[in-house]
C-alpha cells in the first residue's frame, strides 16, 4: 500500500509538531511521500512564515533594508533544526533566498521559499530524499497547471525512490520563474503527487478531527463526518464549508484516490474519509453536513403567461451575462422566474440591470431583494429517506423562521433553503439539532 501524507502549517508550526508529524510519518511504512507547507502560527498573535516572506519581499522590493525581517526567518528554522536535533545546515539556502529576494525574483518566488525551507528540514529529520516541487511541477504559459507534464515528469522521478519529500504551494513556469498555486497550494501538491504515484490513501493532515456537519462558528461542536463523496463534499464546499479546495480534489477524484482529512494533534481519530461513491450512509442521521453563505440578492421577475414566452429565461441571463454577473441558483414558477446572484456583484449596477431586464423581457413587476442567506443541506441518503423535506422545513418553521426560496437539485442530494440573513445562524443550528439532537 501506499500513502502520500500532506502536513498543514499548524501541524509544522515548530519543532514540537515537526516531532508529531514525524512520529505520524514513522508510524507506517506505508507512508512513503510527503508534502510540508510552511510554519503557521505557533499561537494567536503569532505570525505565518508565509506571511513572514511575502512582507521580506516587500521590503525588499522597495530597495528597504531587509536584515531584520529576514533574521526572524531564519531564526524559526535554526531554532526547529536546533530542537530536533538535526544534522542540517540551511546557511547556503538563507544566502541564495537574500540575495534572490535583494534581486527581486519575485513575489511567488519569496511565497514559496517557506515550504522549500521546510521540505529541506523534513527531508533531513526522516532521512527520505528531498525532490524540489520546481522539478517536477509544471504550469503552462498562462498560469495553469500543465497536468499531463507533470504527471509524467513527476511518476518517472518518483520511481526512484521508495520515500520522498516534495514541498507544497508552487512549481516551475516555462521561463524558469517560480508560480505558486493561487488556493489550497499544498493540498493541490498532495493531491497532484498521490496521483502521480497512484497511491491507495491520500492522507491531509491538519488542525481538525476531519470535516465536520457544520460550521463550529454557527453549531457549536459539530460532529465530524466520518464519510463523504466527493460530489456531497463540492457542493458544502462551493456553499462555504472549507477544509479541502476544490482544485486540490480534482487530480485524486480524477483517480479515483480516496481522502483522508486528519489531525496531527490527535492521530488516534479516524478523521474523514473522502471518496468516489458511497451506497450507504448514516440512517439515523440521513444528512450528511450543512453548510451556507450570506451576502445573496434576489431578482424576481413576474410576468402573465411567461411559461409560453420562447425564450424568456435566455433574455433575462443573457442580460447578467453581458453585466459580467454569474447566477447562483434560478428557482421559477409559471408566471414567476428568480434568480438568486451575489449582492456585491450587482451594487453599482442594479439600476441598470432592472433596466435592461425591464427592456429585454417586458414584465409585469420586477424587484431585487437583498439580506438573503443560502443554505445547502446536502446528503447521499436523502432520496432514500421519506419525509426528508418535511423534516427540514419543520424545523425551521418551529425556530420561527422564514423560508424565502427552496431550490432542489434532481439528484435529490442536496435541498438549497433561502432565509434572511438576521436567521441564519437560528436556521442552521434548528436543522442540525433536528437531525443531530441538541
């Protein structure tokens, strides 16, 4: 079996979770590559050796003396090297990156030193070879990642060795520059690597037990969802819920690789299983998470006899097409057409835009409303379980709530449910605890 193992920056704060994450990596030999992101935080007030970097740049980029910044740099991974007792010496490495960051290589370039640093350091504690992202990922002209090349190029280095270290966030452009990732960059490399070695197991190790049912901002402790597909997990995504990026999904789904979010912090949890398919789900439960976002406007359109008007919903999008405003969801009627957009892309152009719907579709009334909240309840076992529906807009009704829209998808895995924003938090936390328990 084989495992490629990603480490976030909270799991390598320091040289007390590089022993942890090392631990981790020993424990099974089935854990054979591994990509480390930078140093986060080592407490609240603390600051990212990422951010740490991106501020050097600047520095430096302004011709400003960069001696002390870069100082606090290299301290962190002396003071890590140092504690567990390493035999390594970065002095080269901290020269080249002083003068590359004097000399103005670029904003990516100083981004990505922090995860080079720490693959350097990783690589020497494990004894495992260390393989520069910059060797072995490729992005086109245009800043796309060239998925074919660097899969080919990446599966022919990584034959050569039975243990690896490979650095998260960033690879090579066709002129020899650096290119990070612009989201999720080492979770998009663990992703890019597992493929590569058509591993069994792609493990993310973080800060959580795995991903959880809601939001612990809006429910307080939410439980951790032991299984989701990789479909239930897009769509709690696109509506907010974050552990894993959509980029960083698409090179393991496309193998058909499984993930495994976990926390470093407490290794015995089994954390989440991501994967393909799944026929079974939790009957008790039937949802599997909840998730939702605010900040959404409604336009409704009512016209008499708009079901027979060929063309009519081709107009209206046609009209936010050429506003440059993309639609979340178009629940309608017979004589009634809504379609649910951002509020901040239509703010300095909603005068315009009822205008020009106004002109190109002819209705009756047509109004925006604004403060509205989305909400997804999604899950695999929901077309299996009678009374789902019921059971969703019960609950809400009994927090005394108002349900402005519901939109459901013919997949039946998910129900959209529009509220206002000042019920959000009541409504979410009504459906956990009807399906959960308080």
């Amino acid at each position: 079996m084989v495992k490629v193992v990603k480490f976030g920056g909270s799991s390598l704060a320091d040289a007390k979770q590089f022993r942890k994450v090392i631990r981790i990596i020993e424990a099974e030999n089935d854990r054979k590559y591994v990509i480390p992101s930078a140093p986060g935080k080592r407490s609240p007030d603390d600051i990212k050796v990422t951010d740490m970097l991106y501020k050097c740049y600047e520095q430096a980029s302004k011709g400003e003396n960069i001696s002390e910044i870069f100082s606090q740099i290299t301290d962190r991974y002396n003071s890590i090297i140092k504690e567990l007792g390493v035999d390594l010496d970065l002095s080269d490495e901290f020269e080249s990156i002083r003068n590359s960051m004097i000399h103005k290589a670029g904003r990516d370039y100083a981004a990505s030193r922090g995860e080079y640093l720490s693959g350097k350091v990783l690589a020497a504690a494990l004894g495992y070879k260390f393989i520069d992202a910059a060797d072995v990922i490729f992005f086109n002209d245009d800043g796309t990642l060239d998925s074919e090349k660097t899969n080919e190029v990446m599966s022919e280095v990584l034959k050569e060795y039975e243990n690896a270290v490979i650095p998260g966030f960033y690879g090579i452009m066709p002129n020899d520059t650096i290119k990070t990732f612009s989201r999720g960059g080492s979770d998009i490399t663990g992703s890019i690597v597992a493929r590569a070695v058509e591993a069994d197991l792609y493990e993310n190790w973080t800060d959580v037990n795995g991903f959880l049912m809601a939001d612990p901002r809006v429910v307080k402790n939410p439980c951790t969802i032991s299984k989701i597909t990789y479909r239930e997990l897009r769509e709690l995504s696109y509506m907010g819920a974050t552990v894993l990026h959509e980029e960083a999904i698409f090179p393991v789904r496309k193998a058909g690789i499984p993930i495994n979010i976990r926390n470093t912090n407490s290794p015995e949890q089994a954390g989440t299983m991501i994967v393909a398919k799944s026929d079974g789900y939790d009957h008790q439960r039937v949802i599997t998470g909840i998730a939702g976002k605010h900040g959404f406007s409604v336009i409704s359109i009512e016209k008499d006899m708009m079901n027979a008007e060929f063309g009519f919903g081709r107009r209206v999008l046609e009209v936010l097409e050429n506003e440059k405003i993309s639609f979340e969801h178009l629940p309608s009627g017979i004589d009634t057409m809504c379609v649910v957009v951002s509020t901040e892309a239509i703010a300095k152009k909603r005068e315009r835009i009822i205008e020009k719907l106004t002109a190109a579709v002819l209705p009756d009334t047509i109004s925006i409303d604004d403060g509205i909240a989305l909400i997804a309840v999604v899950g695999r076992g929901m077309k299996n379980a009678k009374g789902t529906a019921a059971r969703i807009f019960g609950s809400i009704a009994k927090a005394d709530v108002n349900i402005s829209m519901i939109d459901q998808g013919s997949s039946e895995l998910n129900i959209i449910i529009a509220v206002g924003e000042n019920d959000f938090e009541k409504a979410v936390n009504a459906i956990y605890n009807e399906y959960v328990g308080a």
